[in-house]
C-alpha cells in the first residue's frame, strides 16, 4: 500500500508538471549511496562524483569535437554550393553576355548587307538616269542636226532653181539671139557674152550658196558644242551622284563598324564589370561564411568552456554537500543518475540542450514527500539532506532548454537509517 501511495504521489507531481513526452527516454537512475554519509564511504563517494565528472568533461570534449566537425562538413557542403551557384552564374553570365552580343553583332552585320543593297540599287539608278540623259542629248542633238540639214537642203534647193532658172533664160536669150547672128565675128562675141553671162550666174550661186552652207557649219558647230556640253554636264553629276552615293555608303559602313566595335567594348565592359561584381559577392559570401563558421566554433567552445566549468562547479557543490551531510550526521540520500543522449525521437541529444532535472521522492508512509528542481544538464548526482528514518522511493525527469521534459526513470528504493 505504501509503494503504491508513493506512485500515486510521483505519478500526480509528473500531471502538475505538465508538458511531459520529449526529451527521451529519461535518465536512468543508479542506486542510491547508503543512507548515511560516514567517513568509510566518503572517499569512494567523492571518487566517483570525480570519475563522473571527468567521464562527463569527456563527453562535452566529445560533443564539441562532433559539433565542431558538424559545422566544419555544413559550411564545407554550404561552400560546395556556393561556388557551384558562383560557377552557374558566371557560366550563365558569360552566355547571355554572348548571345546579345551575337544578336547585336548580326544586326550590325544585317544593317552592313542591307547598306550595299541600298547603294547598289543607288548605283544603278544612276547609271540608268547616266544613260538616259545622254540618250535624249543625243536625241536632241540629232534632231537639231536633221533640222539644220532641212534648212540647208531647202535654202540650197531653193539658190539651185533660181540659178537654174537664170541659167535656162540665158540659153533661150542666147538661143534666140544666135537665130539673128550670121557673121562669125558676131557669132563669136555672142559666145563671149552668153558664156561671161552664164558664169556670172554661175558665180552668183555659188554667191548665194556660200553664206547658206557657212551658217549651216556654224549651226551644226554649235550645236556639236551644245551637246558636248550637255554630256559633260550630265557626265559632271552623274559622277557626283556616284561620288555622293559612296560617300554615303562609306560613312554608313564607318558608322555600322564604329558600333560593331563599340558594342564589343561595351558588352565586354559590362560583362567585365558584372562578373566583378560576381566575385566580389561571392568573395563577400565566402567572408561572411568562414566568419559565421569561425564564430560558431567560437560559440561552441565557449558552451564548451562554461559545460565544463558547469560540470566541475558541480562537482565541487557535490563534494561540499557530502562534506556538509558528513558534518552534520544527519540522515540523506546520495543519488547518482545517467545523462540521455537522445529524445524519443531518436534525434541525439546534447548535454547543451539540457536545462536540468525534477526529483521526486517520496516515504513509503507518504509521510515524506516532494519535488525537487535541479539546475544544470551536466548534473548527474544529488544529496537530499536531513531525510527520517524510513524506506524511501525515487525517480527523476529530465528538461530540456525549451521546458518540454521526459518521462519519469524506473524508481529506486532507499532504506535510510533502517
């Protein structure tokens, strides 16, 4: 009946403690020390709260060492990864930088094709104009001479039937005259006088012939003039248009090479100045990691160091308390406790994620009864002083940092002063 009062009692304190299910398995409790502290156990006590603490500063070394490697293997797979992302990026940099260069470079290239074209159908056009005018100064010049050599057919048409007609009214006067003429003298100064007058007509076409073909020469010489003139000219601005159109086509294709090269500088600039600043992220994020790194190995030897000096304060506390129940010679209970290394879970469970532990005890009379809060994950030990006479029940919870704690250890008996 009282065993089971005192299961009762333990059962009911883990129901007020509330939030119980989470650390692990709980801690399992050694057997308690003999009732009474005496001088014949008290060196032995003291070794093993010594060969504890020490079993214990060897497993914080261990759970550094484990974290320490743990972060060092974390920050090299963070490391791995950034570098690749660094590498995608640069690789993806240098491809987009490639394809809007190749895009801008077949532009320009385009343009250049498209500026020939341009200048051939120029060329062409002005040939065809070239041609043109020269054909129709030529037509013009043929027409003036068709039209000078007309003037000059009728005038000299016209010169050679008036001689004519003088020439044949000479031959019927002398033809006449001669009828009347018998003497040969007079017959022979007839033919003088008919032939001085035939070849005065004769001198007076040709007279009126020379001036008619003089100004047909003129006219036909200056209308040659005109229409070399005219092919000059028109030779003169074709050869500017020429001139004109590859000068254009020269200036546009500067332009166009003047871009192509400026957008190589430009795109090799800009992917210049991006993968800069590619690195000097990545070299920032390298920083930043090895200083995150270096400052959670410094965290951790730090709860290393603070664990440690934790472990041996307790230990000091722990042999004092002996010390003081020896002194005393009063009744007390030394019990001894191992630490969970992991949560129900499975999950591991570090000495740092330990906030402390619950005793609770209790008389199998229930007369004696209480729970008892113990600070400090490393601890493994606990005297409960000025205990009565009696037959006393034990068990032990553990808590986390987060207050969520486990559930209760197997109990253990204890005859104190029996």
């Amino acid at each position: 009946m009282n065993r089971l009062l005192s299961i009762s009692l333990l059962a009911a304190a883990i129901t007020a403690a509330g939030n119980a299910l989470a650390v692990g398995t709980g801690p399992v409790l050694d057997p308690p020390t003999p009732s009474i502290v005496t001088p014949e156990n008290y060196e032995a006590t003291v070794a093993e709260i010594l060969a504890k603490t020490s079993a214990l500063i060897a497993n914080l070394d261990a759970d550094l060492e484990r974290q320490q490697a743990a972060a060092r293997a974390q920050a090299e797979v963070d490391a791995a990864n950034r570098l690749a992302t660094y590498t995608s990026r640069k690789q993806g940099l240098a491809a987009d930088v490639q394809t809007a260069l190749t895009a801008e470079v077949k532009r320009i290239q385009q343009a250049l094709a498209a500026a020939d074209k341009q200048a051939v159908a120029a060329r062409q056009a002005n040939l065809a104009w070239y041609n043109d005018a020269k054909a129709e100064a030529a037509a013009s010049f043929e027409s003036q001479l068709s039209a000078l050599e007309t003037q000059l057919q009728s005038a000299s048409s016209a010169i050679e039937a008036q001689t004519n007609a003088m020439l044949t009214a000479l031959d019927m006067s002398y033809a006449a005259a001669r009828k009347k003429v018998s003497n040969t003298k007079q017959l022979e100064k007839l033919d003088a006088q008919f032939s001085a007058a035939r070849q005065t007509t004769l001198n007076a076409h040709e007279s009126q012939l020379a001036p008619v073909v003089a100004s047909y020469e003129a006219q036909k010489t200056d209308a040659a003039a005109q229409y070399d003139a005219e092919v000059f000219k028109v030779a003169t601005m074709y050869s500017r248009k020429k001139a004109a159109v590859e000068e254009e086509l020269t200036a546009e294709k500067r332009e166009l090479q003047s871009a192509l090269s400026n957008a190589k500088i430009e795109f090799g600039v800009d992917m210049g100045q991006q993968l800069a600043q590619l690195e000097a992220d990545y070299a920032a994020a390298e920083q930043a990691a090895e200083q995150a790194l270096q400052a959670q190995l410094a965290a951790a030897e730090a709860a290393h160091r603070d664990a440690v000096a934790a472990a041996e304060a307790q230990a000091l506390a722990q042999v004092k308390e002996l010390d003081d129940a020896l002194a005393s010679g009063k009744l007390a209970a030394h019990l001894n406790w191992t630490i969970p290394d992991a949560r129900v879970d499975g999950a591991p469970l570090t000495v740092a994620e330990l906030a402390g532990y619950e005793l609770y005890y209790s008389s199998d009379d229930a007369a004696e009864a209480g729970v008892i809060t113990i600070s400090g994950g490393a601890t493994t030990s606990h005297v409960v002083n000025d205990l009565p006479q009696g037959v006393y029940f034990f068990a032990i919870s553990a808590i986390d940092s987060n207050g969520l704690k486990s559930d209760l250890s197997e109990m253990v008996e204890a005859q104190i002063g029996l």
